[in-house]
C-alpha cells in the first residue's frame, strides 16, 4: 500500500536511486491515513476498506462533487497498471545489471534459474506484486470499454506498448515471463495476449516466451503446491513444443519441461 500511494502522489522523477524512495513505517502510514480520513476508512491488516457500506455505496455509486473526479473499477484498474509499469520502470529497477531478458534466463542452469527466481522476488519491495499483476490490471481498466474480449486479448500488449513505449514494455515482459512470480491467472490473461503476435514482433519469441512461464509454473510446483498453476505450465509447455520445429535445438528444453510437468501431475495420484 505505502509504494501505490507513493508512485501515485509523487512523480517518478523523485525516485531515481532506491535511497530516493522513502516509505513511511507501517505504523506512520496507517495512522496518516487513519488521521486524514479515518471517518470513512478503516485499516485492518493492512488492507484499506470503507467504514461502512454507504461509504463504499457513495465512492462507487454516488454524486460525486464537481471538485473531485468520479472512478469506477476500470479507473482502479487503469491507475494501478500505471503505478505497475512506473515502479518497474524506476532507474534503480530497469538500470539494474541483474535483469535477464528471456533468452538470457533460459542459457541458465537449472541453479542459477532458481536464483534468479530468488532475486526476483526479494530484490525490490513491490516488485513481487508489480512484476506479476500489470497485466492483469491492464486488460480489467479496458473492460469496459468498445473493444470486444477477443479483440483486446490480441491487442493488450501492442496497446500497453503505444502507451509506453516498446523498451519501457520489453522489461516487465522478461520479468513477468523469468521471475516465477505469475500464478495461472496472470499468465492466462498474458498468453491470450501474445497469441495472435506475428513472428516478427518488437517482443520475444511467443513460443519462448511460453518456455520461460512453464519452467515457472511448473518448477514451483514442489515448493509452493497450486495444482492449477502445474496444470497451466503442462498447458503452455505442450503449446511451445508444438510451435517447435524438429531439429531446433529448443525442442529438448521444452520437452523436458512439459515430461517433469507431466510426471509431477500424476505424481499426485
């Protein structure tokens, strides 16, 4: 919540360094809110909520002063995928020499993958939340809008990118795809995205791009459960060795995903 409020208040210009990005305590941060606005909002572990249903009613359903500018839930949506890609985007995060792009992270051993995965969630404070959830946030702030489903689904990225530019998107994309941060939901909303991607493309490799999510999906398996995070990485190891060519050198990797995919599954049993 203190990085949202942050990236949301304060312009990315103010947070060059990672010493530039100064958070309140815990305890400071509730007690500002609860001190500023604390007969409508209420705190509990951590999590904002209306002290009472009218107040929810009033903010999503009322007449709203002309002073203060009316948000539905697509708004919500729009502002966190922008507080999302600003924070990934931040120097001390798109600057930082430990960023792999996908074909950097699929050289890796198996090791070294797994510290990547470590270095990815630990290294930034809400890069756990921001890295995974952009994409999901992105396709629910267009919901409402003219596009159909399918046809959004096959544009989102392509939106996203004229919005921010191809470089600033290619960096969330590596991570969303190399961090074993995304859950099946994330991911889903992500591949529906990249399905209709022409081979050559300002973005990765589609079929690699679905390597890189399986091997995370699956390999967090043993580690953290989710059968339907193990399910999906079957899915989309299955759908790259598919979309591999006999003879590519990539088609070992990705078979060898989707064998230890499908021995885990049935595993269970």
């Amino acid at each position: 919540m203190k990085i949202v409020v942050k990236l949301h208040l304060q312009p990315k210009s103010n947070c060059q360094k990672k010493e530039d990005f100064f958070l309140l305590p815990d305890g400071a941060m509730e007690v500002e809110i609860c001190g500023s606005c604390g007969f409508v909002f209420d705190i509990v572990a951590g999590r904002v909520y209306p002290t009472h249903q009218t107040v929810k009613d009033y903010f999503s359903e009322g007449d709203f002063p002309s002073w203060l500018p009316k948000f539905d839930l697509a708004d919500c949506h729009r502002t966190l995928a922008d507080i999302c890609m600003n924070y990934i985007s931040l120097p001390f995060i798109s600057n930082d020499s430990g960023s792999k792009t996908i074909g950097d992270y699929m050289a890796l051993f198996s090791s070294e993958r797994n510290d990547y995965h470590s270095w990815c969630k630990d290294s930034f404070e809400f890069g756990e939340y921001g890295c995974s959830n952009w994409i999901v946030h992105f396709k629910e702030s267009y919901r409402d809008s003219s596009f159909e489903l399918e046809d959004l689904e096959a544009l989102l990225l392509n939106k996203i990118a004229s919005n921010y530019g191809h470089t600033i998107v290619a960096l969330p994309t590596d991570i969303f795809c190399c961090s074993a941060l995304p859950t099946h939901v994330s991911a889903r909303v992500f591949c529906d995205a990249i399905q209709e991607f022409p081979e050559k493309s300002y973005f990765p490799d589609p079929p690699e791009m679905l390597t890189a999510l399986s091997q995370g999906l699956v390999g967090n398996y043993p580690k953290l459960g989710g059968v339907a995070n193990l399910l999906y990485g079957i899915e989309l190891a299955r759908t790259a060795v598919q979309k591999t060519r006999d003879g590519d050198s990539k088609l070992a990797r990705r078979l060898g995903i989707l064998s230890t995919g499908l021995e885990l599954k049935y595993s269970r049993y």
